[in-house]
C-alpha cells in the first residue's frame, strides 16, 4: 500500500501519456496481490491445510498474468486531449480486471469477518476497516475510469491519502493485537531511546514534505512565516521530548499496548538489588524502595510504613527534614493491617463484595481520605510483615493490574528481606556492644579479684609469719603489685586485644620457673610446690606473661583445695618443644567443661567463678605462640600442659 500511496504520488506530481501504462500496471499488480492476501487470510480461519500443488498454482499463474500484464500494458497506446487523458478500450479490460478483484478481496473480507468471534472482531475491526477502505477506494477509482475514460491528477493523490489511511489502520491492528502470531522481542529500553528521534524525524519529514508540495505546485510561504513554523515546531517537540509527564505517558502507552506485561521484572528486580547494596539502614531501604516505585509505576503519590506486629507501623519519610503525618500511624490492632494480614493487598477501587474488605473501607474512611491513596501492599516475609507499601492513582488514568500486583510482590519481598537483615545487624551489633562491655567488666572485675586474692593471702599469713623479714619484704611487694594492678586496670584491657604481640626475651625456663616457685610459695604457705626441670632449657618468651599464666594456674589449684603442685619442663629434641606440666591433687575438672570448653569465657569450673583466668590464659598462651590443654590425672587432681615451640 506505502509504494502504490508513493506511485500514486508520484504521477501525479508529471502526469504524462508516458506514465499511464506504468500506473494500470502498477494497479493491476497490486490488486492481484491483495486479492491473494486476503483470500489467504480466509482460508486460514477457515482451519483448513493448504497443499503445496495450490499454492505454487497460485504462484504461476498469478506471475504469468503479472507477465501477461506487463508485455501488455507496456505497448499500451494512448492519446492526450487537453488536461485530461482519454484511456484506450484497452484500458477499459485492465480497469475491469481490477474491479473483479477488488470485489472478490471485499467478499472475501466479509467472509473472513463473518468466521470471527465477537472478542476477534474487536481485535480485528482496524484491520477490516483499512481492507474495506482500500477496495472502496480502488473500485471508485475504477468504476469511474469505466464511467468516464479520464485520469485526474487529483484522484491520484485522493487515492494516495486513503491508501496511506488504510495502511496506518492495517499496521495498528497487526500491531497492537499480534495479529501476525509472530513474536518479536525488542526491549524497552530501546524502543523508548527511539521514540524522541522518531517524533522529530516524523515532524521534519512532514515539514520537508509540505515544502516540497508547496514549491512543486508554485506556492510560496513567506520566509518569515517558514522559519518561524520551522522554530517553533522545534521548540514544541524538545519541550515535549523533555517533559517528565509526556515520557512517562509515552512509556505507559507502549508497555501497555505493545508488550505482554506492563514492566521488565527483570530489570526492575536488578535496578532495586544495585540500590540496596549500598544501603545498611531501613531509611536506606525506603529511600531505594521509594525510587524504584517512582521509577516504574505511574504514580507520584507513595507512602511506605515500617514498623512490627508488637509497636505499629509509623509512616517513614525519605526527607530528613521533614517529619511524617503522625495521624497516619497505624497502631497493631488496625483494621487495616488486619485485612493486610489475611489477603495480599487492598486495593479501595476494587469490585469486590468481600464483606470484611468493605467493612475495612468503611473503617478507614477518614485514614484514606487523610492519605489519598488506593493501594495497598504488605511487606512480608514468610508470615512476617514488617511493614507496608501505599500508593495513589495513577497519573495516567489507568488502574492497578495483575502487572502491578506481581511487580509489587517482588519488590516488597526484596524490601522486606533487607529490612529484616538490617534489624538483624543492628540486633547482632547491639549484642556484640554488650558482650564486649560484659567481657570488659569481667576481665576488670577479674583483674581485682586476683589482686584482692593475693592480698587476703597475705593477710592471713600474716599473724603467723609478720616477723620474717623475707615475708615482710614479700608483703610489700604483693601490695605493690596490687596497687599496680588497679591503677593499671585500662591498660591490662590490651590483653584483649589477639592482634598485641609482647616483647619475647630469652630467658634460661629452669631457673626462672624455680625462682618463681620460691616467691610465690609464701602466698600459698598451703600449698607445697615443687619444680623439676633437670637440663638447661632456653625459651625465648615474655616474663610477666609466662608468671600471670602460671599464677592463674596456681591460684585456680589453691581454690581446687588442692595441697601439692608439680611444676616439670621438659624438651623434646625432635619437634624442637618446650612442654610445662602443673598437675596438683586438688579436686580435679568437671568432665563436662573438657578438653576446650573449660577455656571458654564465662565458663568456670568453680561455684562463684566469673570464667574469665583460663579463658585470659588461654589468651596469653596464644600471644607466646603457645598451646594449652587441660585433663583430669587417674589418681585425681588437675593437670594443664602448655607447649611452646624452641
């Protein structure tokens, strides 16, 4: 139909005796092929198989009479008298040739019209209107060549306007129906890049196209009116290329009417996941939640609630500085969130005659005249709501959809799932800002209890050996460390700290070990303590750890009741290992806390215990590169074994 339309045009624009066998072939082609089509067209709603011996019947003798035509009309003679052409007799057979056809492709239109459905009809009523549109226009034309053996240039260019009408009927319907049966996939995004270009190509064309009917029949426009048109047509189109609310319009339309589903849950799915990757707040989460809704759906009104089933739900405001509605807070018990509860959305222009769902808008008669909104979606995960999406009419007119619906699903499942692992931060963050205070507290509160134990040590020797300078001169220096120790409470803290490393000194174990034994021996005048350590053995290691390890130990096996300690070091040549066994007699370790639990925090073996010393020396032990273990002897009493590598 286009390049009929555009011979049409053509000719008319140099109408010469020349052309005419050129334009009665060109129809005659051209009925042929329509009349072919369109009988095609009823034979396929008829359900019918058409056999390969009919069609490539079809296909020759429909080209041995287009060759026919062409030999024919191409030796064609004719006459000219004055404007107007007089057509030979011989035109009168091609005319009436048409006219046959283009009646037959009518009756077969009324045929094909007659099978269809009342829901296909709607489907198909642009499609028949630019058919019957088409041979209407055809058999005036030919009728009247048999009337009156002329052609005018004004029917040429009548007939070009109708078939370009018929054209644009057909292609809307093939178009915004499928009527094709064809599939075709072009994304979103690059139909709507193209839709500026194409306007402003389309109004230069008709531009362009206006100028040249204008020269071609000796118009002028005058250069003042040209120019000015030409600007301010350009200034239209830009303003509406770039007019927020003309884009949004446009992109309604054609998800509407071209595309199967009205979104791209694909890329609405993937555009709110890179939103939520750099959002660790549910301020954060309704701030991308609100985005991407302004972004895909058609309404410029959108209110989200956060909150849960215990405290309500409380409008969040995505603007700092603005502080939300408190009248549109939703309490746990509102009707609202009940009907929420029990179905997936609350849509107020539903037709519904649901009995609680108009008892719910009856309810909240005054919330939603407050709020001006109609939908209503619940963020949920499994059976938890943790909040909810409202949203207002659509700008375009339209209503809320099963599209709507599934893409609202999806999204509000996302939110809700990063809402809920944001509270689980905060939760988990809070809990770990807890357990460090408690360890903090314990460890200072175990810090001075040792220092307080090793003070009651001393006083209760005291009576009893007060005169012996050496106990004199221990006493001293016991309460000194002590002193040291609570002054010093913030800066022990650092054993906290795995990552610390302590200075490491070579240092001759036997005699230090020895030596240790022998100070500390008068604080637990109770407790017989032994070493043996037989050879030289040299450990490079940090002093005051080494001896807060092995006082923890000492301690723990006085409040064991325990009445002897064995303190050996050996070396395996082998493995280059120093090994220290302290076992005592005491009342030996809860089966339940060994072999590692008992050097967990907070674990002791000992009504009363704050489970912080071996858990601290363990600590320790680990800051030396070493190794701890714990085990109960046969014979009862404690041992711990702690290995250091030469």
């Amino acid at each position: 139909m286009p390049v009929l339309a555009g011979g049409y045009l053509f000719f008319s624009s140099q109408l010469s005796p020349r052309l005419f066998p050129h334009i009665v072939l060109s129809e005659f082609i051209f009925c042929y092929i329509f009349f072919i089509a369109v009988k095609r067209l009823n034979h396929t709603s008829s359900q019918r198989e058409e056999s390969t011996r009919q069609r490539l019947t079809a296909a020759g003798s429909g080209l041995l009479i287009m060759c026919l035509a062409a030999v024919f009309f191409i030796s064609l003679p004719s006459k000219v008298t004055s404007s107007n052409v007089v057509i030979s007799n011989l035109f009168h057979y091609g005319a009436v040739f048409c006219l046959i056809a283009v009646l037959n492709t009518a009756w077969n239109a009324e045929t094909f019209w007659r099978t269809l459905t009342s829901n296909q009809r709607w489907q198909y009523k642009f499609f028949i209107l630019g058919i019957f549109l088409t041979c209407g226009s055809l058999g005036w034309a030919f009728s009247y060549r048999l009337m009156y053996p002329i052609i005018k240039e004004q029917h040429l260019i009548l007939l070009a306007s109708l078939l370009l009408l018929s054209a644009g009927m057909i292609s809307y319907a093939l178009a915004r129906h499928r009527l094709l049966n064809r599939k075709i996939f072009i994304a979103r995004q690059v139909v709507y890049s193209f839709i500026a270009p194409t306007l402003l190509a389309l109004y230069l064309t008709c531009l362009g196209g206006l100028a040249f009917i204008t020269k071609h029949y000796g118009y002028e426009i005058h250069f003042v009116l040209f120019w000015f048109t030409l600007i301010s047509g350009l200034v239209v189109c830009l303003s509406l290329i770039f007019s927020d609310d003309v884009r949004k319009k446009v992109k309604y339309f054609v998800s509407t009417n071209f595309y199967n589903n009205k979104y791209e849950y694909r890329d609405e799915w993937l555009a709110f996941s890179s939103l939520l990757k750099e959002e660790f707040s549910e301020l954060g989460v309704v701030k991308a939640l609100t985005q991407i809704l302004t972004d895909c759906l058609y309404t410029n009104e959108i209110i989200i609630w956060l909150g849960d089933s215990e405290n309500g739900y409380k409008p969040i405001s995505t603007d700092e500085s603005q502080q939300c509605n408190a009248l549109l807070t939703l309490q746990s018990d509102d009707p609202l969130l009940s009907f929420l509860k029990e179905n997936n959305f609350l849509y107020t222009k539903d037709s519904s005659k649901n009995p609680s769902f108009r008892q719910t808008l009856n309810q909240k008669k005054h919330f939603l005249n407050n709020c001006r909104l109609e939908l209503f979606f619940p963020m949920t995960i499994g059976k938890k709501m943790v909040g909810l999406i409202g949203l207002g009419p659509e700008y375009t007119g339209g209503r809320y959809g099963q599209d709507d619906f599934d893409l609202l699903l999806a999204l509000s499942t996302q939110a809700a799932s990063a809402v809920l692992s944001v509270r689980m931060a905060e939760k988990l963050a809070m809990a770990r800002e807890k357990e460090a205070i408690d360890t903090l507290s314990a460890f200072v509160l175990h810090d001075i209890k040792n220092a307080a134990a090793m003070l009651s040590l001393v006083q209760s020797n005291a009576a009893e050996h007060i005169a012996n300078p050496e106990f004199q001169k221990d006493m001293l220096e016991t309460i000194d460390d002590a002193l040291k120790r609570m002054n010093k409470v913030q800066t022990k803290i650092a054993t906290l700290k795995e990552g610390q490393k302590p200075e490491l000194n070579i240092i001759d174990l036997g005699f230090f070990i020895e030596q240790f034994c022998h100070k500390i021996a008068i604080k637990f005048s109770k407790i017989t303590i032994e070493c043996d350590c037989s050879e030289a053995i040299y450990l490079k290691t940090n002093q005051t750890k080494l001896g807060n390890i092995l006082e923890n130990i000492l301690l723990n096996a006085f409040e064991a009741e325990a009445t002897k300690v064995m303190i050996t070091v050996t070396r395996t040549n082998v493995i280059r290992q120093v090994t220290i066994l302290i076992s005592d007699n005491g009342k030996g370790i809860n089966k339940e806390l060994l072999p590692n639990r008992l050097f967990d925090p907070y674990v002791s073996n000992k009504s009363g215990g704050s489970g912080i010393g071996l858990w601290q020396v363990k600590q320790m032990v680990k800051q030396l590169s070493g190794d701890i273990r714990a085990d109960n002897k046969e014979k009862g009493g404690a041992i711990f074994t702690i290995m250091f590598s030469e």
